[in-house]
C-alpha cells in the first residue's frame, strides 16, 4: 500500500509539473485564391480544422489558412509546423482545398499539438462539399447545395438556400433558417434545428433532435434510435402529425385533438389531421420519448 501511496504522489507531481509546463505556439498563415465560373463545385477536406465558409464578393474562391503547431520546445513547434501543408487545386470541375501534414517515408511524426483554422470566401451559387474530422465546420449565407460528412466534428449552419445533406458522428449540428430541404443523419450527438422552411428527413440514434416547426416547414420525416425527439410548434398547429413510439413515451400538449392508440403493449401511437391539403409530420422512435409543445 506504501509503494501504491508514492507511486500516486509521483504521478501527481509529474501531471502538476506539465499542467506549469509554458507551451510555445507557432503559427503560419497561408492564403490562396483560385478562379471559379458556375458549373464548379468546391470540395474542402480537413482533420483538426475549424473550417468556416461564408459567401465572396467576386468570382474567385479565397482561402485563408492559419495553421499552427504547440508544444513545449520551441524548436520542435517550429519543425512540425512546417509539416502543415495547404492545397489548393482544380481538377476538372471541382476546386479541392485541403490542410494536411506532409511527411515524407523518413520523418517523424509531429509531436506538437496540430490545429488549423481554414476560412473560405467562395461565390454563393457554389456547391459546397465539406469532409472534417476533430473540428469544427461553419457555413453561412450560401445558396447552392451542400454536402457535410463529420466525426467528432461540430457543425453550424446558418441562412442557407441550397439542398444540406449532412452526415455527422459524434458531432453535434446547430441549424438556423435553412430555407432548403435538409437531409440528416446523426449518431451520438444532438440536433437543434429552427426555422425550417422546406422538407426535413432525419434519422438520429444515440442523441437527440429539437425540431421547430412552422407554417413554412415541409413535410418531415424522423426516424430514431435510442433518441429524444422534440417538436416545438411556432403558432398555430398546420401540420397533420403520425407519432410512433415503441418501447418509449409520447408526451402530447393539452387542448389538441390527438387520437391516441396502444397497438401492443410496447408501442404507443398518436395522429392528429388537420386537413387533407396539409404538410405531415411523421415520427418513430425506438427507445425514446417523443415530446410535441
């Protein structure tokens, strides 16, 4: 037990002695522009990267990059940030940019902490694609289609036009006013979607999606897992609603009209019709609760 008491108190000092340990930051900025014409598309990959891409004032694509390397010794910072590499590039059609760590088969790998902070000026009629892991991703104010794949990656959308198809893992997604129809999957992480005016589909497992609703909102369609589904209604109630849940809990608001059944003594179904000529709203969950305010 004695051994065990030194062996914990050494470790302490040690973690203590690197928490006091003055890290040293070093950071490059980079900064590219590529000539776009419509028919292009912009195609961005990052790993540890805080990709934002907002609307340009031209007809170019302008990329500002700043890539940065920490770690206690200097010189070390130094040489791994040197293995940070920007790429800007056209292939046929498509513009790739991509922040990557270039090594070569007789280097080490960099023992510095790695980040880069990608911000993109691309002209808003431009498809956007956008592939990042352990980040962040930002889009805001664009009008063409946009595709999103993340792990571990978080995501914030605001004021888009376009068709969004976003495919997340272990990243959350926070969307505002998306005025086209919006496709998503998640797992592990959470949905906070407002201002919806068109279609939604959504397929969620392990998390939770907050949906509000309104009178410009589509048809939607919510498919869950082992997750929480909220429906926040802004004024009066325009949607007709098919609420499924199996081996979970449906809380409804009080004063609507809704017609409640219990098919089997696992499943709990509710459905409320406005009017033939009205948007649906269709929910089933697995092991979840769905709440409608």
């Amino acid at each position: 037990m004695k051994k065990i008491c030194i062996a914990m108190v050494c470790l302490l000092c040690f973690q203590w002695s690197w928490s006091q340990t003055t890290l040293q930051v070093l950071t490059k900025t980079v900064q590219k522009s590529i000539d776009w014409k419509p028919g292009y598309s912009l195609e961005v990959n990052g790993e540890k990267a805080d990709v934002q891409i907002l609307p340009a004032t031209g007809s170019q694509i302008v990329v500002k990059a700043e890539l940065s390397a920490k770690h206690p010794r200097v010189d070390t910072a130094r040489t791994d940030l040197e293995a940070w590499k920007l790429v800007v590039t056209k292939v046929g059609k498509i513009v790739y940019i991509r922040a990557y760590i270039g090594l070569s088969a007789k280097d080490e790998l960099p023992s510095s902490n790695m980040k880069s902070k990608i911000q993109v000026w691309a002209p808003a009629e431009c498809p956007v694609n956008v592939v990042n892991k352990f980040g962040s991703t930002k889009v805001e104010n664009m009008k063409g289609q946009l595709a999103l794949k993340g792990e571990f990656c978080n995501i914030d959308l605001q004021n888009l036009s376009g068709k969004v198809l976003i495919n997340s893992r272990f990243g959350n997604v926070q969307a505002r006013s998306l005025s086209g129809p919006l496709q998503l999957d998640i797992r592990r992480a959470d949905a906070d979607l407002t201002g919806m005016q068109n279609a939604c589909n959504i397929q969620s497992e392990y998390g939770s999606v907050l949906l509000e609703t309104s009178q410009h909102t589509g048809n939607v369609h919510i498919k869950s897992n082992k997750s929480d589904v909220t429906l926040q209604t802004k004024g009066s109630v325009l949607h007709n609603y098919d609420l499924k849940c199996i081996y979970g809990s449906l809380q409804l608001p009080e004063g609507k009209a809704f017609r409640l059944e219990q098919p089997d003594a696992h499943t709990q179904h509710a459905s409320l019709q406005n009017g033939a000529d009205r948007k649906n709203i269709t929910v089933e969950t697995n092991f979840g609760k769905i709440t409608v305010h």
